[in-house]
C-alpha cells in the first residue's frame, strides 16, 4: 500500500511514531508529532496550511481515502496522539475529528506530504 518505510510508523503502541494516510485524491501523507518526525533531510516540510484554522484539519480528516488507507485511521490517529488505546470508546466519530483538527491547529500533530512513488 505504501512504499514508505520509516521506523515504527503505522504502529499501535507506545513505539508508534506516526501514521501514513492517503486522501481522497491519492496523495500520500506522514501524520506524526514533532518529537516523531523523521530525521531525513529529503523530507519535505509540514504543511502549514493546517495551523491557520482548525477547518482545514476536519476536512483533511473527513476527507480521507476509505479504501486506500488503513481501517479506522481517525481512531488510530486519535489514539496516537492522545497515546491511549481505550479513550476512543468514550468519543463520537464527530469528536475524534474535532481533536485531530485541534491538534493539527496548535502544531501538535503534524502532516508532512510525501512524493508519490507509484
């Protein structure tokens, strides 16, 4: 699915260091916290698009590719962020992407576009 390959990313535990996502459109994405970004000097930089208004976070979150990336991505994002596996069942789907959006808004969760390799 991807053909990126960067260390713990994807994971549900505490080693978890981000998570890759494809949108509506098929362009793929690294979503991970500052402390997590990946030392590679060929990455591109985050988006800033997202720290402007929490707007932009909801629909990049609602618009994400239901096929094309893992099952429950939101609540995978979600856990990774808030870094707790068992808070997603107090929270509506509506919720989750209130947070992610938030997060995206104050630089806690980053999104860092990655070149297609397909």
């Amino acid at each position: 699915m991807f053909n990126y390959h960067y260390p713990n990313v994807g994971r549900l535990d505490r080693l978890c260091k981000g998570h890759y996502v494809r949108c509506q459109f098929g362009y793929a994405y690294l979503v991970c916290k500052p402390e997590d970004k990946p030392d590679d000097p060929l990455l591109k930089p985050p988006m800033i698009q997202f720290i402007t208004c929490s707007s932009y976070g909801e629909q990049f979150v609602q618009s994400l590719h239901q096929w094309k990336n893992v099952t429950d991505i939101a609540y995978k994002l979600f856990c990774y962020h808030v870094n707790d596996t068992y808070q997603q069942a107090n929270q509506h789907n509506a919720e989750i992407i209130n947070v992610l959006a938030l997060a995206f808004e104050q630089k806690q969760l980053l999104v860092i576009p990655l070149d297609s390799e397909e």
